[in-house]
C-alpha cells in the first residue's frame, strides 16, 4: 500500500490577483509536503489542467506550474481536460499499476478541481485525503466551506504511523 501526493492545478492561469494569496500559503504547505513524499520515497504526482479554447495547453505560459513549485525529473504528470483528474486520463491506471492506495491532495481550486479529482478517488475506493493548509481558492469563503467537509492530514500526520 504506497502513498501518493497528488497536486491539482497550480498553474500560472490560476494565479492571479484573487487567488495569488491563498496559493502563496498553500505553496509552503505543498513544498513540505513534496520534499516528505521524496524523502520517504513515496510517489509525488503532478495534475495540469487543459483547455485549448482558452489556450491552456503545453507551450502556453500559462500552462506552466508556478515557479515556486518544481515538479522532479521522474514525476509523474497528469492532464486532465476536466474537473474530476481521474475522468479520460491515465491517473487510475497509474496509481494501479503502482499499488498507490492512499491519496493526499493539494492544489487549486479548493471547490472545484481538488474537490472533483478528491470525490473522484473516494468514488473510486482509494483512501482518500486532503493536506491541511495545501490547498486554495480564489474565494476564502469557498475554502472554509471545502474544509469541512472531508479527511484533512497535517504534514505530520501522514507519515507518522511509519
């Protein structure tokens, strides 16, 4: 039963004024959280979203994941061309093949995209979490409410049975 941290659209298009804030915090959250995975040699999994009518899509800037992430050489990464990361991509075939069980999400947007691919993977029967303080909004209201619902792990908790 292997252990994967899975980030969600920390994109340079999501990155603006509304939400440049929150996923600011979230970043310190995830980098922890990406160097943990690492060190315990667990997997770290990268989720890009696309949409060419909008010219979200490889070789656009905007595609990008923001330069205080940096996704490794040998991580995986995932697009997805709809909310929920799991719907027409390789992620369930990948976490499969891999025995990855137990699931921690960050990411943006808090109440879509996290929430969806979250949803996706408890559908799905994986254990499913998100990471306390990893995942933003562009809305503080929508995050609060996002918070409730669902398992939350601190960085300290998801390795502390090892």
């Amino acid at each position: 039963m292997g252990k994967a941290l899975i980030v969600v659209d920390m994109q340079k298009q999501f990155y603006t004024e509304k939400s440049k804030e929150m996923m600011d915090k979230a970043v310190e959250t995830i980098n922890k959280a990406v160097g943990l995975f690492r060190s315990k040699h667990q997997r770290v999994i990268w989720i890009q979203h696309e949409n060419k009518k909008t010219n979200l899509y490889a070789g656009q800037r905007d595609f990008e994941i923001i330069d205080s992430l940096l996704p490794g050489q040998n991580e995986k990464i995932i697009i997805k061309t709809r909310g929920n990361g799991f719907l027409g991509t390789e992620l369930g075939d990948y976490l499969n093949k891999n025995a990855l069980t137990e699931l921690y999400f960050c990411g943006y947007a808090a109440e879509a995209c996290v929430n969806k691919t979250y949803n996706g993977g408890k559908d799905l029967g994986y254990s499913v979490h998100k990471l306390r303080n990893g995942i933003a909004s562009g809305s503080k209201f929508n995050s609060r409410v996002f918070e409730m619902i669902g398992d939350y792990s601190t960085i300290d908790e998801v390795f502390q049975e090892q």
